[in-house]
C-alpha cells in the first residue's frame, strides 16, 4: 500500500465485540472492558505503529443507542439507563485509546467516527422542533465527548 501511496485508516472496534466480553463481563456494561479495550488497543498501536499513522476507535460509536447488542454487547431489550452506562464506558475507553496512541505514535491521528443521518421535525410547530432537536443531541453528543473530552451540559443533566 505504501509503494501505491495509500496511507490504511484503521478502526480498532467495527461491532466484534469479542463473545468472551458479552459472556464472562456482560459487555461494555461492565467497566472492566475498559482495561480490555486499552490493553488491545495498545497491543495494536505497538504492532502497527510504524506501518499506521490514521486511526478510528470506534465505527458509528452512537449506533449503540439503536443497535445495543452489536454495538455494546447488550440484550436488545436492556434498559436505557444500562446502555448509557455502557456507551459510557465505550467514550472512556476511546478516550484511553487515543492517549495511548499519542504516547506510542506521537504522530498519529486518531479519533471517531458517528452514524450520520439529522431528524427533520415533523412540522415547524414548536413541540416539533423541540423533539427533533433532542433526537439530534441524542445523536450527536458522541461527538462532543470525544472531540472536546467532555459532556456537553444537556447530556450532563440527562
């Protein structure tokens, strides 16, 4: 790939969350999956630090609130106070992700990447616009935590 100029963009985590994970930990409700995911994460980087420099922690990380099992190796039907907590803990773990890289590949890119799609509301009526803009924030905010290194306010109070 090198000799054709092609620089590889490699995501560490496209849904294959390993069964081990879901089976013995319940998935990325448990924060022990943290300390798994940085110790891969960092096997990864050291592997292929001098062949990668463009690097994704996570595909579509805000597809996890539609999609619980593939994306936080949740049952469909848990709760949303339990996915939260797991898509939480996916946001640390992309967090500890991304210093790892920039200690072993100083010059390293690496970030996120979001499911796109904006809801449109049904009609200008304010009620509407209010329900849009929260399924929008709901989307979005993945972005906010892993771009800035924090919650936004609205999530906060969430």
């Amino acid at each position: 790939m090198a000799q054709a100029g092609i620089k590889p963009l490699v995501t560490l985590s496209h849904y294959e969350m390993p069964y081990g994970l879901v089976k013995n930990y319940g998935g990325w409700a448990n924060r022990a999956v943290i300390d798994h995911f940085e110790h891969y994460a960092r096997t990864v980087f050291t592997r292929y630090q001098h062949k990668v420099v463009l690097w994704l922690t996570f595909n579509e990380i805000n597809m996890s609130l539609h999609a619980p099992f593939t994306g936080v190796g949740l049952a469909e039907e848990s709760g949303e106070a339990e996915v939260y907590q797991a898509i939480h803990h996916q946001l640390v773990a992309s967090a500890r992700a991304v210093k790892a890289c920039h200690s072993l590949i100083p010059e390293a890119k690496i970030g996120n990447m979001l499911l796109g799609g904006l809801v449109y509301p049904l009609t200008c009526q304010p009620q509407d616009m209010l329900q849009a803009m929260e399924e929008n924030r709901r989307w979005m905010f993945f972005g906010d935590v892993q771009a800035r290194g924090q919650y936004p306010g609205y999530m906060q109070r969430f």
